[in-house]
C-alpha cells in the first residue's frame, strides 16, 4: 500500500506539472493582458511599461521556469487585474466555494444512498418506481437550468431566497440544492445498480439461504461488494462538483473560486488563472488518490493485486 501511496503522488506531481505546462502555452497564445489592462487610448510606451511591470517581458523560457517555480511553492505572486496577493484572492474564495461544496457532498451521497438502496430492495414497488422515475427526469435536468427555476421560484417570485451574492446562510440555499440535486440523480441509479448485483451474488445468496436476518445480509454481506465502485464514482463526482462551479457561481454572482476563475480568464489575469486550475487540479487528483486508497483497503481483491 506504501509503494502504491508513493505512486499516486508521483502521479500527482506529473499532473500538475502537465496543468502547469499546457496552461502556460493557452495563456501566452490567448492575447496580452497589457491591452486590458491599459487605457483604452493608451500608446505604446504605456503598453511597454505594462508588460514590464507585469513580467511579460522577460523571455519566454524564464516565464515558465517562474510558472512553474509558482506552481510547485504555492506561491503565485500578485494578480494581475487585482492588485492583490493571488493566493489571499484564492485561499478566500476556495473557502467560500467549500460552502456549497461540502454540504452537497455530504448530503447528497446520504440521499442517493437511501434512494438507491430502498429501489434495490423494493424494484418492484410503486416507492421503488417512483423514487427512480424521479431520480431518472433529474439527470435529465441540466443543473444551470434548475438554478435558473429556483432562482425564479425562491427568490424573485417568493422573495424567500437571495437570487445573488453569497451574504448570509441563506444565499447558500440554491447553489447548494442545486449541486446535491446533480449529484443524487446519478448517484442513487447507480447505488440501485450496484446493490442489485450485489444482492445477486453469491456470498449474498448463501447468507439468505442460511436464514440470516435481512440487516445482516444487506450490512455485512451486501454493502461491502457495493461500497468500492460507488466510491470510484464518488471522485467523478467531486471533479464534477467543481467544474460546475464555473457555471453555477457566475449565474449567481457568488464569490467562490469558480466565479474568480471566470472573471480572470476574462481579464487574462495569468497568475490567477494558473492558481484555480492548479488548485483544482491538485485537489480533484488528491481525492481520487485517496479514493482509490480507500478502495484498495476496503476490496481485499484489489488489495492483492498492489501487494
């Protein structure tokens, strides 16, 4: 397990070296920051003196090897378009992101636990039924478009729910619906498939054939052939989490890390843009490493085959 450890985090470290690397070449290909940056009427002197206090004039190679220098000590200088140390700007705002992440994480894989193992174990039923029918027409419902229905609903119809901002426990109502939403119409078909194979199985058949009480046979027999692929799928679920965030947060003016990201592409704020994505990068990476871990512990299968 040790060696496996050491291997993920050398993966790790490929992979934000590869972020780092291609980001650098978008962002030099995608136009120069000191023309939004200057006056509209600005000459070219001004536009010289912008690039130089901003570093693009160095050469090329010695941007990256600084690109690079940031990324690895964490430290991405001052923004651009700012004036404002990058990592106060991101450290912030990553922490008002984890407002609407966390709870959705948490809440949502409980639901999709309930909602899937009640379908696995009634498929038959009307509960059973209903509960996928519901869960299959929210998949269906791209999650932009049901925060554009509750924004409507909750906060400009009712006036129950602030329609922006993220001021107040409130303003985490909607994206934090929304994003458990997301994750429970998934999640739950895919609790129901997993524990209908698992019930099918054979250490599962052999426990009911022994007379076994219903909870033992679905706790001790039946979850644990379950639990591993659903938590492979709940890293797809983290990196999708985030990556709504860069819809969800600028329809909702919320000041996250994902709106940040948004208005710095925009103003080809470099040190910035570098920041967001190597954070996601690296913590999409983590969770899946630990993800993967947890599996392996769990699956004694997988647990042989790294041995």
């Amino acid at each position: 397990m040790i060696a496996l450890l050491v291997r993920r985090l050398g993966l790790l470290l490929l992979v934000v070296f590869g972020v780092s690397t291609v980001l650098f070449v978008l962002t030099r290909l995608s136009g120069d920051p000191a023309a939004l940056l200057s006056p509209p009427d600005a000459g070219p002197e001004v536009l010289e003196a912008t690039r130089t206090r901003l570093g693009l004039d160095d050469p090329l190679w010695l941007q990256y090897v600084h690109t690079l220098v940031s990324t690895f000590t964490f430290d991405f200088g001052q923004s651009f378009a700012m004036d404002a140390p990058v990592n106060s700007l991101l450290w912030s705002r990553l922490a008002t992101s984890l407002w609407i992440i966390v709870p959705a994480l948490v809440i949502g894989p409980l639901i999709s636990l309930v909602i899937g193992l009640y379908a696995a174990l009634h498929p038959t039923r009307p509960g059973g039924r209903l509960v996928m029918g519901a869960a299959f027409l929210t998949d269906g419902v791209p999650y932009f478009l049901l925060a554009f229905v509750l924004i409507l609903v909750f906060a400009l119809q009712l006036g129950w729910l602030p329609a922006t901002g993220n001021v107040g426990y409130a303003a985490l109502a909607i994206p934090v619906t929304v994003l458990t939403v997301s994750a429970v119409s998934a999640t739950s078909r895919l609790v129901r498939g997993q524990m209908l194979d698992a019930l099918a199985q054979g250490p599962v058949l052999t426990a009911r054939s022994l007379g076994l009480s219903p909870a033992v046979v679905l706790f001790r027999h039946a979850l644990p052939i379950a639990v591993p692929p659903l938590l492979a799928w709940l890293g797809i679920q983290f990196s999708f989490l985030f990556s709504a965030l860069l819809v969800l947060e600028p329809i909702m003016n919320f000041g996250g890390i994902g709106n940040l990201l948004v208005r710095s592409v925009n103003s080809r704020d470099f040190p910035v843009v570098q920041a967001c994505i190597v954070v996601f990068a690296v913590l999409i990476t983590a969770v899946n490493i630990a993800l993967d871990l947890a599996v392996r512990g769990i699956d004694p299968r997988l647990r042989k085959g790294t041995a």
